[in-house]
C-alpha cells in the first residue's frame, strides 16, 4: 500500500513537474516545448508504471510473508495444545495410579489394624501366663530363700543344665536323621551311577572239569596197563581222574583249578597226540604247566590294563593271574577282582577321592584266594600281608584287609571296597548258586549256633559270611560268651563247607526297664 502511494505521488509530481516545464516551453517556444513536455510526460509515466508495479509486486511479497509467518506461530500453538492435552492425560492416568495405591494402602492399613489388636489380645494373654509364671517364681524364690547361697546356685545350675541336655538331644537327633537321610540318598545315588557306568558278563566254573573223549575206547587207553597210565597222570598233576559210565567224557577234580586246568589241557593234548604212557604223560604235564603259566602271568597283565592300575610287582601280577582259575560261589574271581575296581573308581571319582587308589584297592582285595588254599588265615588278612610284602601303600593293605570287617578300616576307600565287593558279588546273575542251596546253607549255619545251650537265637547275615548269636544275659557271663563264640565256630569248621570264612559274633545284653506312672 505504502508503494501504491508512492506510485501516485511520483505520478502527481511528473505531472505537476510536466506541466511547469510545458509553460516554461510555452513562454519560449510552443512547438518544442510541447514535444518535449510530451517526452518527459511519458516518462514520468514510464516511471510511475514501474515504480506501480514494483510496488504491487512488494506488496505481494508481504502479504505472503505475513500469511507464511501466520500459519507458522498458529502451528506452533496447535503443538502447544496438543503437548499440554498429552501432559494433561499423562496427570490424569497418574492420579488414577495414586488414587489406586491409596485405596490398597487403605486396606493394608485396616489389616495391620486388625493383626496389631489381635496381638494386643495375645500379649495381654500373654502377659496373664507371665504374671502367673512371675507368682510361681516369687514363691520359688521365697522358697529357695530359705538355702544358702551355694545351695541356691547347685539347684539353678541343675535346672538349667537339664533343660539344656533336652533341647541338645532333640537338636542332635534332628541333625542326625537329617545327616543320615542325607548320607543314605547320596549313597544310593553313587551306588547306582556305579552300576550304570560298569557292567560285565560273568563266567561260572565248578569244581570239576569234563574233557569230552572221541570214543569210549579211549577210556581204556587213559587207564592203561593195571592202572599205570591214570596213575601217572594222577600224581602228575595232583587231581582226580573219574572215569565212570558217562558215554565220551571223563572228569577232572581237584579243590586246585589250575591243577584242573594243567591236567585238563595234558589230557586233551595226549588224546589229540595218541601216544598216552607215563613218559609221555610227563612231558605234556611239564609242557603244559609251563605254557599255563606264561598264560597267569598274561591274564595278570590283561586285568591290571583293563582295571588301569600300573607299577604293579611281578609277583603280584602272577598272584592276580592265578584268580583266573578260582571261582567263588562259582563265580569268577579275576572277572569279579576288575569290576569291583571299575566300581571304586566310579565311586570314588564322585566323593572327590582318589580313583586310581580305588582302582588298585579294587584290583588286589581279593588277591589272597589265590594262597588261601596254601596259608592258613581268610583271604582278606592273607592278601593285605601278601600286598605289605610288595611294597604296597598303607592304605592299600588296610582297605584290603578291612574290606571284610576283619581289621578296622582307617579309610573311606575301606568302606568302598566292602561295598563294591557287595555290588558285584549280588547282582543278578553273578552267582548261580540257586536260592535253594543259599537257603539250606543258612539254614544250617542258623541250625549250628541253635544247637548250643544258653542261645536265644541266631540270624545268618551277609550272605552267610557272618553269623549272629543272641544268648540269655541271666544263663550266661561275658567268659562263658567267649567260650561259645569260639565252640560255634569249631563246630562251623567241622560240620559245614563253604568258601571264605565266616565271623561268628555273640551278643550278651542286658537290658533294665523301669516305668514311671
């Protein structure tokens, strides 16, 4: 608008400033003063017209300018709005929150409330019993008033002392089923991850041995001339030849299985050979004896590398090799003396023990059946001082020794090997003496220790290594215990057979009872 104006103005001024100048050209000349009025006339108008133009051009420019500026700053305030409706809503949501808390922090107050006068009833009950408790102690106290000061002390040391003694004897009784439980679930689980980690076959031997012949024709052959031939091969090789009316077989015996098995092999090498005569008989038993030894000494090896225990004696591996031929309640005791190691291991490697002590505990517990037959003395004790003699470590000897009870263990590899020797001489299968002949077996033992005057009863334990006898405390005194322990167990070595020995314990006891009503 302010151009526009300028626009007329200047417009005016060229027409004023035309008109001037057209007088001045009038009073001089009026030709030329018209033509050159006319000329700055239109440029006056030339002028204006551009100068009109621009104005309006500027005049645009604002209008836009203003209009932009306007729609910015009402942008601007619609954001505004929008901000503070959010901030609004946000409050809004808050005081429903706060409202909410306040309507539980209500309701937890009314209940804290409610607890707080039910335990001011149980106080105020409370407080009953202690002015009660306080009445009995001011008569006690005026009781006790009239002891000395020693007296006084001796009965409130007494007092306490036994309530003390109760509350530790249920507090140690707690502790120790808890302990027990405990102990018995880990066991197990140590017991049974020992079983699935390690299973064997079993191989089951008698004490005889069949040697199946191509005819019965041979027999006569085996026998010889009066006699001689069996003979030889009898004192040979220290077993038994029974020739009887089985059709195509004769039978070794012998309580020695390598004797069984250096004679079996003689006479299968005589028939297979044909010339059968003592010379001959000789020289095969000698072979023979020479190649089962070679075959001792390779088992020894092959069950020390299976049960990985190294650095073993020479004498020792020849000790294992001979468990080879030995079988206890049939079952093999080489194959027994490698899973009981395999089973330490496992059992040791989880109770943070050593497992290649274990192992060769394990290994060598029952290496004193390879003497037993040739020393007096049980197996256990036999193998730990055979074990001592070799340079064996302490606690190997004394696991191996303990393993039956015989010494007391000094070790926890002790208890280990006990068990495994259990798991692996119980499981099914490894043992086929039939339930009949188990319980016959017991059943005499039991029988045995019955038969003896003063016996309460007896109880066959531990597969029948161990008996039990319970005797009348009144018939008999601790001397004449003694003296029956040692009658049952003469009795037990000559009526009975079994393998092993077997631990006879007596128990006296004596019981007082008293009622209090």
């Amino acid at each position: 608008m302010e151009m526009a104006i300028i626009a007329v103005c200047a417009a005016l001024t060229g027409v004023g400033m035309g008109y001037v100048v057209r007088m001045m050209i009038g009073r001089s000349g009026l030709s030329g003063a018209e033509q050159q009025a006319e000329m700055v006339l239109k440029s006056a108008k030339a002028e204006s017209e551009t100068i009109r133009k621009e104005a309006q051009v500027q005049a645009k420019t604002d209008v836009l300018k203003a209009r932009e500026e306007f729609e910015a700053s009402t942008k601007q305030r619609r954001q505004e709005l929008t901000a503070l409706e959010e901030r609004i809503d946000q409050k809004e949501s808050n005081l429903d929150r706060k409202v909410a808390m306040i309507d539980k922090k209500e309701h937890s107050i009314d209940s804290k409330i409610k607890a707080v006068e039910e335990q001011s009833v149980t106080l105020r009950e409370k407080e009953q019993e202690a002015e009660k408790l306080i009445a009995r102690e001011k008569q006690e106290l005026q009781r006790v008033a009239g002891m000395s000061r020693e007296e006084a002390r001796k009965t409130l040391m007494d007092r306490i002392e036994s309530e003390v003694h109760s509350e530790m004897g249920i507090l140690i009784r707690k502790l120790h089923e808890k302990a027990q439980e405990r102990a018995e679930r880990d066991a197990r689980k140590i017991v049974c991850l020992a079983i699935e980690r390690f299973a064997s076959g079993h191989s089951s031997e008698m004490m005889t041995s069949s040697v199946a012949l191509p005819s019965d024709d041979m027999k006569g052959r085996i026998i010889g001339r009066d006699g001689r031939n069996i003979r030889s091969l009898e004192a040979a090789t220290g077993v038994n030849v029974l020739i009887d009316d089985t059709p195509e077989a004769v039978v070794l015996s012998s309580f020695d299985p390598i004797r069984r098995e250096i004679a079996r092999q003689s006479l299968e090498q005589l028939l297979a050979d044909g010339r059968i005569h003592p010379a001959r008989i000789e020289e095969v038993v000698a072979k023979v004896s020479e190649d089962v030894g070679e075959t001792i000494r390779a088992a020894g090896e092959e069950s020390a590398y299976m049960a990985d225990v190294q650095d073993v004696d020479p004498e020792l591996i020849r000790m294992i090799g001979r468990l080879k031929f030995r079988t206890s309640y049939t079952q093999n005791v080489l194959q027994h003396s490698v899973e009981v190691a395999h089973l330490m291991g496992t059992m040791a490697a989880e109770l943070e023990l050593e497992p290649a002590v274990a192992r060769r505990i394990g290994l060598f517990h029952d290496v004193g059946k390879a003497l037993d037959h040739e020393v007096e003395g049980g197996h256990a004790v036999i193998g730990a001082d055979l074990l001592k003699r070799s340079g064996e470590s302490a606690i190997v000897v004394n696991a191996v020794a303990a393993h039956h009870e015989e010494v007391e263990g000094e070790s926890l590899y002790a208890v280990l090997c006990s068990a495994a020797d259990t798991i692996s001489s119980s499981r099914l299968g490894a043992r086929s003496a039939t339930a009949g002949i188990y319980i016959k077996r017991l059943e005499k033992l039991e029988g045995i220790a019955n038969d003896f005057d003063g016996v309460k009863k007896s109880y066959a334990i531990q597969a029948g290594r161990e008996v039990r006898v319970v005797v009348d405390p009144d018939a008999m005194d601790d001397n004449a215990a003694a003296v029956l322990a040692r009658d049952i167990r003469g009795k037990i070595e000559t009526d009975l057979k079994y393998p092993g020995q077997i631990r006879v314990t007596v128990i006296r006891e004596t019981r007082c009872i008293e009622f209090a009503h």
